[in-house]
C-alpha cells in the first residue's frame, strides 16, 4: 500500500559508523542506498569517474552513486509501497540481481555513505523527511570499517588502507559538511534510542 504519509528518516555519516545496522534494527522498512552505487562498467561510458590522489576509482565520491535512481526507489516506497533495490557487490563493483524492499508501516530508514547529496531533493518533493548524522569517534569508525572490509573481501588491504587513512583524515570536514546540509549531528547511542521510539511509535 502507499505509504504517503510516513516519515522517511536519513540516517547519513561515513562508512563504519554503525548506519547499516541501525537502519536495519528500526527500519520498517531499511531502504539501503548504498545500493545504488554504479557499477564499474560504467566507468568511461560516457564520462570517466572521478580518481583518488593515488589513482584508484574515488568510490567515496557521489558521482560513483545513481542519485537519480535512489531518489526514485524513495518515491515508489511512499507512492507504491514497494521498489526493486540493487544487490550491489562491492568486491565487484556490479548488480548481482536485485531484491524487493517493501513498507511494513514505517518509519522509513534509508541509510548511505551520500545522503548529504538526498536530503535538499527529498525536501524540494514535500516530502516528509528527518535526517540525521551519526557521530562516532573517526578512529573507532576507522577500525569498525577496516575490520569488516577485510573480513568481508570488500577490496584488496593496499586500497583500504589508502582509502581508510583518507576517510580518517577527511571524517571532520565530512561531518560539517553534513551540518551545513541540515542534518542534525547525533551521538550513535541518542540516535539509537531516538529511532526505538519513532519505531515504536508507527506501531
């Protein structure tokens, strides 16, 4: 059914800060935009992505993300009640299929590395929408990241460390920049009880 009315909630901030999982605890439904990633085939057809100083594809930067697409899974989960959602590989960089991601009620949580980039569109629709920024220490983000990465295979340990010592240095400036953008700036543990009680309140 549609779900017009129920809010959707940003859950923005960098990568290992905790945004997966609590999206995926108190979303109903978890929309993960990071999904939506373009894939590494598109590099150069039309225009090359953007590089890192060392030279390796830039995937923290939005023009690697499908903004428009995001937007629009956004849209059909509010007007349909229902969107397909990539299942993106980041050790590939490409769709292995897609899934369905369907509204249960709400709240709506839709997390990412770029949702500074979302939240003016979202707010120019009409659409009712909170954002929020989790504010983690940049040395336990970096750790909680460079642990799962590897874990996980995400990419070869040369690049991680390249681009964990990057985000490290960049993880201040990122977060005002998020400020600036209006999100508001909030303690993992606060925002955590703060999305319980929305949780709890749509049912």
């Amino acid at each position: 059914m549609p779900l017009s009315s129920t809010p959707v909630i940003l859950v923005g901030g960098p990568s290992g800060s905790g945004k997966s999982y609590l999206a995926n605890r108190f979303g109903n439904p978890h929309l993960p935009l990071d999904e939506f990633y373009r894939q590494i085939s598109e590099d150069g057809h039309p225009e090359q992505f953007p590089r890192t100083g060392y030279g390796e594809i830039d995937w923290d930067h939005p023009d690697t993300w499908n903004m428009p697409a995001a937007l629009n899974a956004v849209d059909e989960l509010l007007t349909q009640g229902h969107t397909m959602v990539p299942n993106y590989s980041i050790a590939t960089s490409s769709y292995t299929g897609h899934r369905e991601v369907r509204g249960t009620g709400g709240p709506i949580i839709a997390e990412g590395i770029f949702l500074s980039e979302l939240l003016e569109p979202l707010q120019a629709k009409g659409i009712n929408v909170q954002a929020y920024y989790v504010d983690e220490p940049a040395l336990l983000t970096s750790i909680r990241r460079f642990i799962r990465d590897v874990s996980q295979r995400r990419k070869p340990v040369l690049f991680l460390l390249k681009r964990g010592y990057a985000l490290f240095r960049a993880h201040g400036a990122d977060r005002e920049t998020y400020r600036a953008k209006g999100f508001i700036i909030m303690p993992k543990a606060q925002l955590k009880k703060l999305l319980a009680q929305l949780a709890e309140t749509a049912h």
